[in-house]
C-alpha cells in the first residue's frame, strides 16, 4: 500500500533528523526547579527533539474534520512492534484518558493542553523482548493543528517541567532518576510522544540503538495515518 510506503518515508526522514540534529531544547535554571520539584527518583527525560506536523497529515488540521473519539483498540491494536527481526517492543500497560490532566504534569504543559483543547490522552507502556529497554507511547488529541505544533515547540524548553506519566506495570517500568531520551511529534491536529529508556537507567552506549526503537514506538501512529485515509479516501 502507497501509505505503508509513505510512513516507513516519513519515519525515514525523523531518523535522519535524530541522527543530524543534536538536542534543541535549551535547559534552564527554571526547568531544573521545576524537575527538582518531582524529586530526584522522578522519571523525567534529559533529552527531547520535536518536530512539525508532515504535509501529508493536513486532512487532519482540525477535529472538527475528524471527530470521532480515539479508542484503546484503534491505537494499541497491536500487542508487539518490530524493532529488529529478534528484537521486539512488548505491549504491557495501556491507558485512555477523557481526562488530559491524568495523563500528564506541570503547571505550564496543563495549561497549554487545557487551552489547546486536550480531550483524549492515549498511553502504551512497552517492555523489549530482551529485558533491556522501556519505552512509552502518548497521542494527545488536541482542537487543531497550529495548538499541536505549539505544544511541540513549547515542549523543546519546557519538558523538563512537564512531561507525560509514566504507566506502570510489573514488567516494565522507567527507573527514577534513570536517563531517558523523547520527542514530540505534531500530527495534524494529534501530538505523539516518544520516551525511551534503559531498564537499568544508564545511558545509551553504541550498542544502544535508540532511533530503532524510537521508530517501532512509533509504529502507534499507524492509527493517525488510518485517519488520514478516512477522510481522503485514498491511500497515496
């Protein structure tokens, strides 16, 4: 399908981006009180990227066009997502919020979801086949697409004072005060956020491909591109 063809391009470019691109927030004096505020065991990532919404999710620059509510089964419908042909991201936790504010905190990120007109937080927790990695994946559904964008480039200063919850389960969970990486994602009138982790907390050596597993996290975003095709009617 030319839509498959089309995400794997789009997944594609974000991987040249993360390899290219070195992190694009600033960190502030403020964004460490306001982490601090958490204490020093909180989950909260230490590098984020953001990017744009694509041409390719315009159809979607409104909820008013796209008004039916997201479900647990239509973004987690697949229980493990390929990083490698040995290596897999396990589905353990998930969690559909009406509620946005269950989803997240910080002050500052509460209040731009509120004003963005958050009505739906989506959350999957997922654990590596291997033992090795936790990741997370968040879709927010927001009015339209300028609130996205605006949520995504008020994160690359601002995610250290706010950041999504981290799901917990028996089988995997984000170690506190462990390194994480993440990155936001503009949709159309979505915002997807990646967070990616050792179970052990240290950071990423050579061995550790993280673009890989960010790109199979992001495999959640399948559910967005569906929408896409719902509303045009064609999958090119």
């Amino acid at each position: 399908m030319v839509i498959i063809a089309t995400v794997v391009a789009v997944l594609a470019g974000g991987t040249g981006l993360v390899v290219a691109i070195t992190n694009l927030g600033k960190y502030s004096p403020e964004q460490q009180a306001s982490a601090a505020v958490l204490g020093p065991d909180a989950a909260v990532p230490q590098v984020f990227h953001g990017w744009g919404s694509p041409k390719l999710f315009e159809p979607l620059g409104e909820r008013a066009k796209d008004g039916k509510a997201l479900t647990e089964k239509e973004v987690f419908s697949e229980s493990e997502l390929a990083v490698t042909k040995k290596l897999k991201l396990k589905l353990v936790a998930k969690q559909l919020d009406a509620d946005c504010s269950a989803a997240l905190w910080g002050g500052t990120l509460l209040e731009r979801v509120s004003d963005a007109g958050c009505t739906q937080a989506a959350r999957g927790l997922y654990a590596s086949s291997d033992g090795r990695y936790v990741g997370q994946y968040t879709l927010l559904n927001l009015k339209d697409g300028t609130s996205a964008a605006e949520l995504v480039e008020s994160l690359k200063t601002h995610y250290r004072g706010g950041w999504a919850l981290p799901l917990t389960s028996t089988k995997a969970s984000f170690p506190g005060g462990g390194y994480s990486e993440a990155g936001g994602y503009a949709l159309g009138h979505y915002v997807g956020l990646v967070w990616i982790g050792k179970v052990d907390g240290a950071e990423p050596t050579t061995k550790d491909d993280f673009v890989s597993l960010t790109l199979a996290l992001r495999g959640a975003e399948k559910a967005v591109y569906r929408r896409v095709v719902a509303i045009t009617g064609s999958a090119s």
